[in-house]
C-alpha cells in the first residue's frame, strides 16, 4: 500500500534511534514526560475546542475524563521514575555464592500505539507516558474517527517530544493494515474485540507481546446494603452516560 514504505521508513528511524541507547537515560525520560506536561498546558485550548468539534465534549468531561487522568498519570510516572529504573536485588542460590542476583528492567524497543476514539487525548498519551517511563521509542496512530484531535496530536505533539525517537501518523483503514503488517517489539491497542482479534493476530507472525484493552460489559449489582436506591441509579446512570456511554467500564 502506500502506507507500507513510510511505516517500514519511521520504523527503521525509531529503531536506531533505541538501538544509539539515549532512551536508557534517566534524564531522556524524565525530559520527555515533562514534554508531555507542557503540551497539555500550553495546547489546552486546541486540545478542548478539538474534543468538542469532534465529540461534543463540554469543558468540565474534556477536564474530568481526559486532562486530569493524563496529568495524574505523568505526575506519578515522575515522582517514581527513579524507583521504577533501580534494579530489584533477589536472593541467590547458595550454589552460587557469593554471586549478587538482580532483576534489571529492561526496555523492549520500539511499540506501536493505536489509539480509539472514545477518549482520543487519554488512552494517547496515558499509554505514552508507560512507554516513555520503561524507555521505549514509539509510533503513534491516534484514531481516524477523530479526526480534529487526530491532526491536532500529528502538528503539535512531536514538538515537545524528541522526534528521533516517537512519530505521529494520521490514516484510516489502509494505515492500520499497513502499520500491522510491521513487526514491532510491542503492540498497546485500544478499542473493539473484534479489531484486537486483528491486532492479536497480526501481533502473532511476529511473536510482539500486546497490552489490549478491550471493551466488554460491566453489570452492576446492588445488594441489600444500599440504603438509597435513588441515589444508586443517578450513579449508576451518571456512569452509564458519561462520554455519551463510550467508556469501556460504563456500567
């Protein structure tokens, strides 16, 4: 397709980029996630009016239900990066002695990010700050569905990102085809069952681990303890149509 020369291109570029060993850097990473803070704050403005043209999304869902996920998600990432990139020291067997044994967490490389359109900001850049936090180089392919947020994410989010190491791509159909058809050394997706199938199975040629999140039902149970049963169904429905229902745990 047309698509399958500039994905095995961006691929290759992001891969030597890993392989040059910068994202091992505590300070490349921490760098990176502080990029993402301040394309939050300084593109908040487009991020919103993007949502709404899109979604339809009022101010107080694209504050509740996007930006203060995502900040949280970063300010934790950030007070823990340190922590999360210090070997773990494990006890050796005494056949061994007076060897030292450690687990080391290592980066995979290069993922793959294709985003849904249901919360086209969050589940972009939530799953980006994991991939930055663990080192990774990553193409992103936000959802054709959303096409405002889509562009908005193409023209702004690699300027506060190093581009050797993360590109953004816009595409439907043909692009998704093109960039499964690649081997990547992770996969995250979120969206459909029926699309994951997909991705799992095109995950599969190449062995590439996954994280799919999927969506699926969540029934709700009230039992005899709940006291105000009123109160229980503007809960249950404040859940239920929140984001116009589009939430994967929607009850």
């Amino acid at each position: 397709t047309k698509y399958s020369d500039l994905v095995e291109k961006e691929s290759l570029r992001l891969s030597t980029s890993f392989k040059s060993g910068k994202t091992r850097d505590y300070g490349w990473r921490k760098a990176q996630l502080q990029g993402l803070q301040r394309f939050l704050k300084k593109n908040l403005a487009q991020i919103s009016e993007c949502l709404r043209l899109d979604l339809g999304r009022c101010e107080f869902e694209v504050q509740g239900l996007e930006i203060m996920v995502i900040e949280n998600d970063i300010k934790n990432a950030l007070d823990n990066l340190a922590t999360w990139m210090e070997p773990t020291y494990t006890p050796s067997q005494a056949l061994m002695a007076p060897t030292i044994s450690e687990y080391r967490y290592e980066p995979y490389g290069v993922c793959l990010l294709l985003a849904p359109f249901n919360y086209p900001v969050e589940l972009t850049i939530s799953p980006l700050v994991g991939i930055i936090a663990a080192g990774n180089c990553c193409l992103i392919k936000p959802s054709e569905l959303t096409s405002n947020v889509a562009s908005l994410l193409e023209k702004e989010l690699p300027k506060y990102l190093d581009r050797d190491c993360f590109s953004v791509l816009c595409g439907g159909v043909e692009l998704s085809t093109a960039v499964l058809a690649n081997r990547w050394d992770h996969i995250f997706f979120t969206g459909s069952t029926r699309v994951g199938k997909i991705v799992l199975k095109a995950a599969a040629e190449h062995l590439t681990p996954c994280v799919l999140e999927l969506g699926g039902k969540s029934p709700t149970i009230i039992d005899a303890s709940a006291t105000d049963l009123m109160l229980c169904a503007r809960r249950i429905m404040w859940g239920k149509m929140a984001n116009a229902g589009q939430t994967c745990i929607s009850p």
